[in-house]
C-alpha cells in the first residue's frame, strides 16, 4: 500500500470505520500524513496568528506550539479516522480496539502501543476479519 492509497483509504473509505483490520503499511503511512500535516497546520497558525514561539534552546525541539486555530481545525478532522485506523490496527494484530486505552498510562502505555503497531499482521483471519495482505 502506497502514501496515497493509506491516506485514501483511512480519510474516504474508512473514515469512521473501526471494523476490521488495517496492515502497517496503512497505519504508518496515515501517522505521517497526520505528523505532516499537524507540521505545516502549525507553521501556518505561527505565521498567520503568531500562536507559536521559539523557547531558549538549540534545535527544532526548541519551537513550542500552543495549538493555533488551523492546527485545532486539523487534529479534530483527523481525530476519527486516526482513532478507526489504531483500532483496525489492533484488530490487524488480535487484539482489541479498547487495548488503545494504554496511551492514557504515561510513557508505559504509549511504548507497549508502539510494540503492537509494529508486530507483523497475524497470517489468516482472525476475529476481526480476513487478512487484508491476502484480499489484493
């Protein structure tokens, strides 16, 4: 699955969709369409409605951004069908969406979510649907 395809799939076809499972080519290319596009939301709030600043520090990660207009606008449209894709991930691997509740545990939550996103797909069907590799 391409860039393209990824963000096709997750923004027209599968907006709200939480059934079934989603491979990581899906998953990881929609992460950076959505790393992407929080990015450029963000320069623009900083260049249009002075919302970011640059604290005492060498590098990026000096930038803080308070979240602007555009930047809101973006997270809360891409919110959905960020949520449905984790989900299908979760189901890609066995796993239930409601797994998606450790990323409210501080650091832990978020390492063992990341672990599951990079296991590979389990092989066959699952409970959550037939192997999506095997469909194409």
């Amino acid at each position: 699955m391409s860039f393209g395809d990824s963000v096709r799939t997750c923004l027209k076809q599968k907006y709200a969709t939480f059934a079934g499972r989603a491979p990581r080519a899906e998953f990881w290319w929609f992460t950076l369409f959505y790393t992407l596009v929080q990015i450029a939301t963000n320069i623009l709030d900083t260049v249009f409605f002075g919302t970011g600043e640059v604290a005492s520090g060498p590098g990026f990660w000096a930038y803080n951004s308070h979240g602007g207009p555009l930047s809101i606008i973006a997270g809360l449209a891409l919110l959905v069908p960020a949520l449905a894709v984790s989900v299908r991930r979760l189901h890609d691997n066995g796993k239930s969406g409601w797994w998606l509740l450790l990323s409210l545990i501080p650091l832990i939550g978020g390492l063992v979510l990341l672990f599951f996103f990079v296991q590979r797909s389990q092989p066959g069907e699952n409970a959550y649907g037939s192997d999506p590799l095997r469909q194409a």
